[in-house]
C-alpha cells in the first residue's frame, strides 16, 4: 500500500516539474553539445560509423543517430528538429519547398554509391545476364498475373515458374529499382514476395531454384555463397558494352547502369554555422569513402568527394537533384556544371 | 459400436486435440528458444553488456539500449499502474451504470486493439510537439503507458468483479467507508487479476518498437541517459536494426540480444508471479 501512494507522489513530482527540469536539460545540452541526425536505414551504418569513429577522438561532441526513414528524416528535418538528414534518395520538390517555407536552407552531400544486386539462386543455370528490357518484362505492372514462367520472358529460358523476390515499398531501394526499371516511382507488380528486411530476401532466393530478386548489393556481398549475382546489360554502349556485373568498380565508375544510386546526407545551413557541427561534417566527407566501404557500399571517385567538399566549404543551399530523374545521373558532371555556373 | 464406445472415443479425441493445441505453442517456442540460443548465447559476454554501438558487430553492445529499456519500463509502469487502476476502480465501483459508462467501456475496449503506431503518431504530436517534451524517454514512456492503460483498465476491473458481492457487504455492514471497503477490502482480494493484467501490459510495452521510432528513439546513442529528458534507445530497435544488417555477425549480436530481452521478460514475470501468490495468500475469505 505505501508503494502505492509512493509510486503516485513520483507521478505528481514529475508532473510538477516537468516543465521546469525540461529547460534545465535544455540549458545543460548546450553546455555539452549534441549533433542529431536521422533519416534513411540505408545511410545509417556509414553515419553510424563516422559517428563512432569522431567520438572516439572528440568527447566532448554528443551524436545521436535515428532511423526515420528518408521520409520520416526530411519530416524532423523541415521541423528543425534535426542537424542532418540521411537520405537514401535525393529530396522531393515537395519535401525541398516545405524546408524553404520553414526557413530551413540545406547543403546536399552525396556520400557514397549503393549499387542494387540483381540475384537467383545458386542451382540457377540458365541465366548468365539480364538486360534491362527483361527485367521490365519481368516486373512492370502489367505484369501481374501474366507473366508466370520464366520462358515468357525469354524463350530461351525454361518452361518453369519464375518466384520473384523484392524490397519492402517503404525502402529507397525499392523506389529506385521501380524508377530505374519501370520508369516510374512505386510502380510495379504486386504479385512477388516484399520483404522489408533483405535477410529475409536472402533465404528465400537461396532455397527456390526459380527465384529472383533485388536489394542492396552489401547484402549480396554478405551473402556470396549462398547466391548468384546477374550482371545487367542496359543496352547502351556509353554506360559499358554489354552485361555488366555489380561491384565496387563497376558502379563506383558509372557503368553498372542504371542500377547505381547515391546516397546523401543533408546539412542545416544553421547547424553547419555551428563549429561543432561544420567539424563534423567536415570529419564526414573525409572518412566516408574509406567507411561507407567497410559498411558495403562504394566510395565515390576522388574528384567527386572533392566537389563534394568544395560545396560544403562554399554552402551551397539548395538540390542538385531535386525534381529531376535520379536514374542514371553522374554526380562529378552535375556537380561539375553548377560549380563552374557560380 | 455401442454408445458407450462412441462416448469414449469422443473423449479420447477431444483430449488428444486438446494436447496437441498445447503442445503447438510450446514446440514453437522451444524451436525459437532452441535457434536463438543457438545463434547467440555464445556472443553473451560482460563486454556484449557494457560495449557502445558500433559498425564492428564483434565490439558492438547493448549498454544504452538495456539501460534505455529499463529506464522506460520503469517510467511506463509509474504512469500507467496508478491511472490504469484508478480508471478501473471509477468504472467498476464509482460509475452509475447507464449509457455513459457503457460508452465508456466500449471506447476503452476497442482502444486495446488499436494499432500501436496510432498511439506512436499521438505520442509524436501531443508529448513531443504540443507539451515540448522532446525525442525523450519521457514522451516514449507516456506514449506506451497510453498503450497499455486499456489492458490495466479492463484487467482491474474484471479482477474487481471476481471479488464477491458478500465482502463488500460484510465491509459495509461492519461500518466501513467506501473508501476503506475499496482500499482495505476489494482491492488486496483483486490484487492477482490486477497484478497480471499489469504483467501483460508490460510484457507488451516491453517489446514495443513502432511506436517508439515515431516517438523519437534513436538507433546510435552513444551515451547512457541520465535522466528521463535524455535522449534513448531500447532493445527491440536494437534488435530491428541489427537483424536487417548485411553482415553476419549482426544477425549473432540480435540472437544474443533477443536472449537479454527474453530474460527481462521472464525475470518481470517470474517476480510478478512471486508477489501475487504471496499477496493472494494473505487475503482469506
């Protein structure tokens, strides 16, 4: 009984000086300072790792890392409530014209490459490469209930069902291979297996010989010998002749096309003012080749985190990416035009 | 066959799919138990208990995640526990019986099957927003005790409801109060039904990840909050990330936390049992 009225005392306590202990812990995080960001799951082992590593040699610095979303991320980011947003896409118009009616102006910074892995299962024998035209086929809409066997795609492949494997749709991966492959954001048959964790996409394909599917390719390389991955042919001589297979190289050069994204994060002109928070993001763009390699992704080519570093050191506010389409974009040449523009 | 066999028979068989709908739950939790203790007891370490986040799964550890849980569960059950049950005495001895309480009664049931990321957008815009309690273990505990209260209210009253009309009675008849009759009489006789609605409750809030994430807990939290303004993370985020990491050594990380997480439940509940029966023991009638 007297734990009772006990635990209810507490309750009235907290209630009473909530507000109060509130500020106080306002005042104290400004004494001790915090650098927040959130945002995409994809972006956030590289922040994860820089955060670890900078906070191995500077104490003094808080950095919290959440895992919004990129959608969810802008969200907190257009409120202020965060310094940086991951993004595993560039931002939308709309999400790029909220943060200017808040008064947030925010540096883009492409961080590294994700490359998105085409795979079937080891026992899979017939298919060797796959043109962009097919995957198409395979995934379109249209597709639905139509397309069952893996000879209606192309006759030269077998009379059997083909099991097809994918992303969950909350994933940038998912609207990516959608946009690259369908030509349009979020459009795709709804018959196929969605999964939002891709380990769980890596045991399917690895126990149905007819399967096929797509995610990131960390988790292929995580996963070697348990699959096999399809090189990718887009057709187009400029982007490497014939099929081309994921690898660090090969989407780090721009021809594992279309199917090569950046990720980014996006800085708060306010909080990049902020030397705590301008250290860190310096720190970043310094270590995030040799780190987002180690997590799985690609390290942008040198000249490309140079450019990359020029427009955080000059505060370029704004997107060079929003509103147009992402699929296939070299980032040193869009870079290059607006530096020489200014 | 004669009547007598066909009695037998259908006793035999009812008895039989009775112990196979037993044995379904347990064969499947010592599967899970089996396969997550295969995976992950050998990662359980001192170091796996007081180690930071990290990007190298074999130095990586739970400290703020296990530290933030318990912060939470804690805060949760000093919310929800004192109002859970107030709100259950009002209904079930207070209240007139008529259309308010019934509206009442349907409004706090059908609030127990609401998707928990409904009371996580609630929590987002009145605590963190409205009331300016930012990304802190406050708002997520406030959040989840808005979450479980439906389970302590119902199970507080159903527990009322089993005391017999007779020692409310007698209570009265020997010139007690309300107030005593409720405190001192119907309340330590329903503290069972009470005390497990309150252990189901929490063993739910326990393992809560949705409602959290749009609340504001972090993934990467370097530091062990101190207060309850702090910024957090808990175990089944920790868990959620890890198991959708590439790497392999994540997937053993998760094993060995969901091994961590299963023990505080089992601990919760195992003292929660311990107090009931000793509380149940006490009361005589």
């Amino acid at each position: 009984m007297k734990k009772t009225i006990l635990a209810f005392g507490i309750v009235a306590l907290l209630s009473s000086c909530g507000n109060n202990q509130n500020q106080q812990s306002n005042e104290r995080s400004q004494e001790k300072m915090e650098i927040k960001l959130d945002g995409s799951s994809t972006v956030y082992p590289v922040s994860e790792a820089v955060a670890e590593d900078y906070k191995a040699t500077n104490q003094s610095v808080n950095i919290t890392v959440g895992l919004s979303g990129t959608g969810g991320g802008f969200k907190k980011f257009e409120r202020g409530e965060t310094d940086i947003s991951n993004a595993s896409r560039p931002i939308t118009p709309l999400e790029d014209s909220t943060c200017l009616a808040a008064g947030i102006n925010y540096i883009e910074l492409p961080i590294a490459y994700d490359g998105i892995a085409i795979v079937v299962n080891k026992d899979n024998n017939w298919l060797t490469k796959i043109t962009v035209n097919e995957l198409n086929k395979l995934w379109e809409p249209g597709a639905q209930n139509k397309i069952k066997k893996w000879n209606q795609v192309n006759p030269a492949w077998p009379d059997e069902e083909v099991h097809l494997f994918g992303t969950g749709t909350a994933s940038g991966t998912f609207d990516y291979f959608t946009e690259a492959i369908n030509g349009k954001s979020k459009s795709i048959r709804g018959d196929y297996t969605a999964a939002a964790n891709p380990n769980v996409l890596v045991e399917g394909i690895h126990g149905d010989k007819n399967a096929l599917g797509f995610f990131g390719l960390a988790y292929f390389e995580a996963n070697k010998d348990k699959l096999k991955l399809i090189p990718v042919d887009d057709e187009k001589k400029e982007d490497g002749d014939g099929p081309v297979i994921a690898s660090q190289e090969t989407v780090k050069n721009g021809t594992y096309q279309p199917l090569s994204r950046p990720i980014f994060i996006y800085v708060s002109k306010k909080s990049a003012d902020k030397p705590e928070v301008k250290a860190f993001v310096d720190y970043y763009l310094e270590n995030a080749g040799k780190l987002a390699t180690e997590v799985g992704y690609i390290a942008l080519p040198d000249e490309v985190y140079t450019m990359v570093k020029k427009r955080f050191t000059d505060g370029v506010t704004g997107s060079a990416f929003a509103g147009i389409d992402p699929v296939g974009v070299k980032l040193d040449e869009l870079l290059k035009v607006e530096q020489t523009a200014k | 066959m004669n009547n007598e066999q066909v009695k037998t028979l259908k006793n035999n068989a009812f008895k039989i799919w009775a112990i196979i709908a037993t044995s379904i739950g347990l064969i499947m939790l010592a599967v899970l138990l089996i396969k997550i203790g295969m995976d992950g007891l050998h990662r359980l370490s001192f170091d796996f208990f007081t180690a930071l986040p990290s990007r190298r799964p074999e130095q990586a550890g739970i400290l703020t995640a296990l530290v933030g849980t318990l912060w939470v569960m804690v805060t949760t059950a000093v919310f929800a526990i004192p109002i859970g049950i107030g709100a259950g005495i009002y209904l079930e001895e207070y209240a007139r019986k008529g259309w308010w309480s019934s509206f009442l009664e349907i409004n706090i049931s059908n609030l127990a099957g609401v998707p928990s990321i409904i009371y996580g957008l609630l929590g987002l815009e009145i605590f963190v927003r409205t009331l300016h309690l930012g990304q802190s273990i406050l708002s997520g505990s406030l959040t989840l005790s808005l979450l479980i209260l439906p389970i302590v209210i119902v199970s507080t009253r159903e527990a009322i409801k089993t005391v017999p009309s007779t020692m409310r009675e007698a209570s009265y008849a020997l010139g007690a109060s309300k107030w005593q009759t409720i405190w001192m009489q119907m309340l330590p006789a329903a503290s069972g039904g009470i005390m497990t609605g309150i252990i189901l409750a929490l063993s739910r809030a326990i393992g809560e990840t949705a409602p959290l994430i749009v609340v504001g807990a972090l993934m990467y939290v370097p530091f062990v909050p101190k207060s309850v303004f702090d910024s957090f993370t808990v175990l089944p985020i920790q868990i959620y990330n890890w198991v959708s990491r590439p790497q392999a050594g994540f997937i053993i990380n998760a094993a060995a936390a969901i091994i961590v997480l299963m023990l505080i439940t089992i601990l919760m509940n195992g003292a929660a049992v311990i107090l009931r029966n000793r509380w149940q023991n006490r009361v005589k009638w």
